[in-house]
C-alpha cells in the first residue's frame, strides 16, 4: 500500500470513529424526527420523498432501538462509503494518490458534506448512489464491458428510491456517451437502455405507492416545483450563492466550481474523456438548479451531487495544472482547506455548546424541554386530548422525545399541508376531543383565527423560553384548543 493509500485509510478511518462518537450528542433535528416517523410506518414509498431513508432508519433501529446513534449510523456509513467511493473514483481516473487523498480531505473540510453525514436525509443515501454511478461510468470508460452497464442502473435505481433528483444524471451520462468518440457506440447496443429498464424495476415501489395513492408524490413534487416560477426573484438567486459560500466554506466556493470549469475546458476543447466525464455529470445539476434558483427557492443541500465530480477535478488542477488560475488556487490550497476545517469544527461545535442564538438556523435546540410540557399539559386535560402543530417539525420532534411516542399530527387537522402526515392522521376519529397545538418563533404561526374555527374554545398558555446563559434561544407557543369540530369548517 502506498503512503498516499495509508494516508487516506488514516483520514476516512478518524472522521468515521468521530462522527460515531459525534451522532450520540446532537438531538435530533426536526427533518430526522420526521424520517423516523416514516421508519415507524413502514410503506413502499411516502409523500415527499422516497423510501431510502426510512427503510435505512427502520433497519438499524429494528437491530439497536430507537436511539439517535441508530438512527442516524445509516448516515454515517453512507458517508463513510462516499469517501471510500471518491478515493477509488479519482484514482481510477488519475491514477494520482495525491488527487485521490485531496479530493476525500477536500469534501471533509466542506460544512455541506461534514454536517450533513452527521445527519440522516434522504440526500445522504442519494450522494452516495450518485456517486457510485460516476464510478461505475469510469470504470465503464477504463474497462469496457456491458456488466458496468448494469452495475450503474442498479445503482440508479437505488438513487431513485433515495431521492427523485438522481434521474438528472441520466441527462449527463447521455451527452458525454454521445459526445465522445470511443464510447458512443454503446447507443448502438440494448445495454444503456436495459440498465434503464433494471432501474425502473427497482423504482417500482416507488410507483405503486403512488399508484395506490393517485400519483400524490410525484404530483407534489412536479406542481410544487412548477408554481413557485412564477417570477424573476434575483433574491432568491442571492440567497442560493450566499447558502453556497457557508456549505462550501469561502476557499472551496471558488475552488469546486472552478475545477467543473477547468473540466469542461479540458473536456470540451482538449478532448480529454476524463474531464469530458467529471464535466457532463455535474453539468446537469449545475444548469436546472442556477436556472430553478432565478424563480424560485433552492435549497442549500440540491447542488451537492455536482460537486462530486467537481471536487475531483478541481483536485487534479491545483495539483497537475502549471496555469496562473492553478497556482494561484494551489497558493491558497493549505489556508483554505484549514479555514474550512476551522468552520467546520465550529459548526459541529455549535450543537454541542450553545453560545449565541441562531434564530431559525437553530433545530437542535429545547425539544425535551417541550415535549415535558406538552406531556405536563396532556395529563392536565385528559389522556384523549391530541397534539399537533401547523407543519411537520414540531409534532416530529414531540413524538420522539416523549416516552411512549406520543402520536402527533400536522396541518392536516386544519385542513392545511400536513404531507405524510395526510396519510396517518384519521380525521374522524378526532372530532369532538381537545388539542394542544404548538408553534414557535422559529415556525410562528399566524393564522390563529384560522385555528379558532376548527375548536370550540382556545386558550393560550404563557410563552416558554429556552434560554441558555440569560439569552433566549428560541421561543414555543402552545395552545389549549377544546372541542375540535374538523376540517370542514
């Protein structure tokens, strides 16, 4: 084994043994709380996403219990197997131990992909079906032989039941066959459109979830995305770099893109099919979510799957490349991989330490000390009386941190999005009970008239603050509701 080999078996063995150690302090974020609820009513596939995260909750659970390293121990060896997956992508392609052992400390010093293996998504097994995809192509593109063919659609198919965002890949794996002269030939053959076939079949449940459902979450998914580009929002534009520069970490902001650039430039006018390769699998990525983010809102963690491949080339750039842009990226290399790193421990240190209040940025922070309330306020007005908030964070998060799960509901209970929750809640069975409703200055909500007409009676309970070292993190509103009259009011 070489010294660059060892080197990253040392790297990708300390950053796992911390994020096992690391995954048992920080409570559970609201969007884990909610993919855990799925975990507990196991279906072929759910409203907003599909089924990845959950049957990987449901698995680890079923083996430990319900507790936060289970939950969350999917996503570290997801991301465990990322790094390994990019060591090898980048080694195939280079043949470089010294790209290969920057790009894994590259993606670890980003805040997008150190936090976010630390945290169980559905993006967590999607990145790492993606990125078995590129490396499935590149050894395709090295080795030439139909079963990589199928190797990639089985991983697509897997993609696709982790989140629906991995089909853009097909987009960049077709102009990058079609464009290059040694590979195109494959369009000729039944094995690209099989291994399409053989992803299709492992999406099927998937399809028949929404089969059985009248197509609800791809029409989410479709309309959603369609009505909010209504108008140019340069905004939103804005707030998709300044989200970007935070995940990324000022150095790796330029430092990734710039390496997609350099790929296409030595991909698309040098012809080289390495770089043609990195270029084309980002490219798709690149271009639906810049363009969606003139419209509408896109979230910090979509553009992830591009950087993969780009973070690869840039690697090979700063490192081979003898350009003005290459040293000067290279000058750099040392202090901003370090203030990356520096940014990233901070982040991880947050959670842990509360120091200032972050405002919405905060979803950690006071879930035990509500859920004891809300259990305090239960047995004051009776064992029949619900609990249920306006989206589906706070009901989430309840449900986790009460002792027998508390069953919770959502926004359904007032006829408004609830999501999955729309499928567990069983309206009926709640008419004529009391609730406890609950918001925050995080998730306020101001519709409270609007609550007023599905109750007899509401009465509101004095604000409880969560406060560490005289200073208010974050403020819950909880409210009595008697009478619960429905949703067709």
């Amino acid at each position: 084994m070489t010294t660059d080999k060892k080197n990253v078996v040392l790297i990708i063995s300390l950053i796992t043994l911390f994020r096992l150690i690391y995954i048992n302090f920080v409570p559970l974020v609201p969007q884990e709380a909610y993919y855990w609820k799925y975990a507990k009513n196991l279906a072929l596939s759910y409203f907003d996403h599909p089924p990845m995260a959950a049957w990987t909750i449901a698995l680890f659970t079923a083996i430990g219990g319900d507790h936060i390293f289970f939950i969350r121990l999917g996503s570290v060896l997801f991301s465990l197997g990322l790094m390994i997956l990019l060591f090898n992508i980048s080694w195939e392609l280079f043949h470089d131990g010294k790209i290969a052992l920057l790009s894994v400390v590259a993606i670890s010093c980003t805040a997008l992909f150190s936090i976010g293996a630390t945290v169980i998504t559905p993006d967590v097994p999607f990145i790492f079906f993606w990125a078995l995809i590129v490396y499935f192509m590149v050894k395709l593109m090295n080795n030439p032989g139909a079963h990589w063919w199928y190797l990639a659609g089985a991983a697509l198919g897997f993609g696709l039941i982790s989140k629906y965002t991995v089909v853009l890949i097909v987009s960049g794996i077709f102009f990058f066959i079609l464009l290059s002269k040694k590979q195109r030939h494959w369009l000729k053959t039944i094995h690209p459109y099989a291994a399409l076939v053989l992803a299709f079949l492992i999406f099927m449940p998937v399809i028949i979830w929404n089969y059985q459902h009248d197509w609800a979450s791809f029409m989410f998914q479709s309309s959603r995305r369609f009505s909010e580009m209504k108008r140019l929002r340069l905004d939103y534009f804005g707030q998709l770099i300044g989200t970007q520069l935070g995940m990324l970490t000022p150095y790796l902001f330029f430092f990734i893109p710039g390496g997609w650039l350099f790929s296409g430039w030595k991909g698309l006018k040098q012809k080289d099919e390495k770089y043609a390769l990195l270029f084309w699998l980002s490219l798709p990525v690149y271009f639906v979510f810049i363009s969606s983010s003139l419209r509408s809102l896109v979230k910090p963690n979509w553009l992830a799957p591009a950087y993969i491949t780009s973070i690869i080339a840039a690697c090979s750039c700063v490192l081979t490349e003898r350009t003005k842009a290459a040293r000067w990226f290279k000058k750099l290399l040392k202090p901003g991989l370090i203030l990356g790193l520096v940014i990233v421990i901070f982040m991880h240190l947050l959670p842990l330490f509360p120091i200032t209040p972050i405002r919405k940025g905060d979803t950690w922070t006071g879930w035990k000390e509500l859920s004891n309330r809300v259990l305090e306020i239960k047995r004051e007005m009776g064992e029949n009386t619900f609990i249920f908030g306006h989206e589906y964070k706070i009901p989430s998060e309840i449900t986790f941190y009460t002792p027998n799960h508390e069953e919770t509901h959502a926004g359904e209970i007032i006829g408004e999005k609830g999501l999955q929750y729309n499928f567990w809640t069983k309206i009926d069975e709640l008419i004529n009970k009391d609730a406890i409703f609950v918001t925050s200055d995080a998730q306020r909500y101001k519709k409270i008239k609007k609550l007023e007409a599905h109750f007899e009676r509401i009465e509101a309970e004095t604000p409880m603050e969560i406060s560490y070292h005289n200073k208010i993190f974050r403020i819950f509103y909880i409210y009595r509701c008697y009478g619960y009259k429905g949703v067709n009011q």
